[in-house]
C-alpha cells in the first residue's frame, strides 16, 4: 500500500510538472508578442537557409569541390551554424534592465526575492506586510542614494526618474518602449533581434555582427564564383558557335543563373549594411560611447555642456576593450559622470609627449 502510495504521488507530481509546461508553451503561442518574436526568428532562419541552400542546388562544382576536399564544406557550415547560434543566443540575452540592477544592488531584496522563486513559485516568507513595506522603502532609498551619487552634486531626483517605470535612471540607462523597461547603457532595440542592446550584451550583439559579416562574405564568394564559371561557359559556347549577339546572350542564361543574381544583389547589399554596422558598433566599443548617446547627444542633459569630440565615459581604448570584452564579476556596473575637471583634461589637445605615451590608451 505505502509503495502504491508512492507511486501514485509520483506520478502525480511528474502529471503535475508536465501541465505546467504544457501551460507555458500554450501561453506562448497565446501570447502575440511572443508569436511574432518565434516568427522573427523562424524567418530570419529560412532566410540562411535559401541563401545557403540555393548555392549548393546550383553549383555543380560546389558538390564535387565538396567530395574532392570536405574540409572546405565543413568549415563552411561550422561558421553558418555557429551565426545561428549566436544569433539566438544574442537574442535570448538580457540587455540589463534597471529593475535587476535595482533589486542585485541589495542584498535583502536579492534573498527575498530568492525565497520568493523557491518551491515552485509559492510564496515562502513569514514576514509580515509593515516589514515588507519598510524593506521596499529601505530598498528604494538605498537605492536613490546609490544612483545620485553617480550624478553632479546638486543634481534633482524628478531629472532622472523615469515617468514611466517610476524608477531613477542612472546614467546611461533609457527606458525602452517595446521592452517597456529601463536598460542600462542603452544601445538600440534591435527588430531583427528582438530585443534591447544594452549593457549586458553588446559585445555578444558586436561577435554576432561579426561572425554574420563573415558568412555573408563567404556565401557572395561562392555566388560569384558560381556566375563567374557559368559567364566562362556561355562565352565557349558562343565561340564555338558564332553566337555573339545579345539575343543569345539571353537565350543562354537560365532561370538558375537569374535567380543567382538576384540573391546575389541582396546579399551585397546585406554585406555594405553589415560591414558599416561592425565598423560602427566597433568605434564604440573603443571609445565607450552607445548609439543612443551618440544619436541624442544633444538630448541628454548629462551631456549637454561636454565637447562634441570628448567621450566623457572613455577611460582609453585598451580599458574600454577591456570592460566591453571581459565585464566584471558584477552583472551591473554603474558609471558615474566624470567630473569637470577630468571632462577639461581630456579636451585638451594632443602634443607629441601624449602620442609618445599612448595617452588614447
């Protein structure tokens, strides 16, 4: 009887744990914003495979370079699905919200919050609601008094709370519409991502534009090397033949060939925008800028009294390499607003003893 006890129980809970999935899968597919995320990323899938796909249909000597030296092929496909990857990886990563900042920056909230997600997701706490209410407000000044401190003395809170989460910014951060969040270090919110660009992953978005630049370049080789070898056919054939007029000209490229061409236009025009954004997004990792402060510099009021060409949150390029590669222990790093009179010391001109010691470093 104890064993069937046991038995049931367990059955019970796995009945249990499967309808929870099931709920959050149908959730999912209820949700329209989720649908249109799957979508997105189901069509940005679809689209490397026709690129892919079309060149090794066409391509006769493709398939037998492929047979004669595999290694070619398979290096070829390692770098399309490791762009995959990353592009999924990039677009299920958090750009680091406000919020999370706001609840790592104490340790309370963090342990409350860990019980709170404990069994579950039942509710675990014997606290009572006056302690809830004073931790909440013990949360809250903390942290305004860590997020002022980052801001010019005499700086007013309504300045930098934003109206719509009710929260104050620290410097760097926006508050996103389609997320409907406040990041931090606030890029852009990329469409074909999905989501926000921010702190937490610019540089995985950087070694995303990266690796696709790579593909795109390697598939517009492909493509021409296919055009190139079916224009050498049609020019023997022709010579052959005597055929040199434009009417055998157009007798002789086929339905492949013109499909080969058009893809080939989308993809150099894929190319331009993607080697302008990995020069673009590369300037500002070595200068520590965002796209939104570089943008609406005149916008924000930090920024507002400091020289176009100073990059007032730049600590030289090596450290801020440094910082966008390898970030610290810390999830959340808050910068604080330099003061006026570093602001003035980096506005001040080059002279042969700061190129002698690297002063840009």
């Amino acid at each position: 009887m104890a064993a069937a006890g046991v038995c049931r129980s367990s059955a019970r809970g796995d009945l249990e744990k499967l309808y929870e999935c099931c709920s959050l899968l149908c959730s999912d597919l209820c949700d329209r914003a989720s649908r249109s995320s799957w979508g997105l990323k189901a069509a940005m899938v679809l689209l490397h495979v026709t690129f892919v796909g079309v060149i090794f249909l066409f391509d006769a000597n493709l398939i037998r370079k492929t047979r004669e030296e595999p290694w070619f092929t398979a290096v070829y496909l390692v770098v399309f699905v490791a762009t995959l990857v990353q592009y999924f990886l990039t677009s299920g990563s958090s750009p680091g919200y406000v919020i999370d900042a706001m609840r790592a920056g104490n340790g309370s909230n963090t342990t409350y919050q860990r019980q709170s997600n404990s069994r579950n997701g039942n509710i675990i706490s014997s606290m009572t609601q006056n302690q809830l209410e004073r931790q909440s407000s013990y949360s809250t000044s903390f942290w305004s008094k860590l997020v002022m401190d980052l801001y010019p003395p005499g700086s007013a809170i309504r300045n930098w709370t934003c109206t719509y989460c009710n929260i104050i910014q620290p410097p760097r951060a926006k508050h996103c519409h389609d997320c409907d969040k406040c990041v931090l270090q606030f890029d852009h919110h990329c469409v074909w991502l999905g989501t926000c660009i921010g702190q937490g992953n610019h540089c995985r978005f950087w070694w995303y534009i990266f690796e696709e630049t790579i593909l795109c370049v390697w598939t517009v080789v492909l493509y021409i090397t296919f055009l190139h070898s079916e224009i050498v056919k049609a020019c023997l054939f022709c010579l052959d033949f005597g055929m040199l007029t434009i009417s055998a000209w157009a007798d002789l490229i086929r339905w492949k060939d013109f499909i080969a061409i058009v893809l080939l236009a989308l993809l150099l025009f894929c190319l331009i925008f993607l080697l302008l954004l990995l020069v673009f997004h590369s300037y500002l990792a070595l200068t520590n800028q965002t796209t939104y402060e570089m943008v609406r510099r005149h916008r924000i009021l930090y920024l507002r009294g400091i020289p176009e060409k100073v990059h007032p949150f730049s600590r030289g390029i090596s450290k801020n390499l440094y910082t966008f590669c390898c970030p610290r222990g810390s999830r959340y790093t808050l910068e604080a607003i330099p003061r006026m009179e570093e602001l003035e010391e980096r506005a001040r001109p080059y002279t042969c003893i700061d190129i002698i010691s690297c002063r840009c470093c």
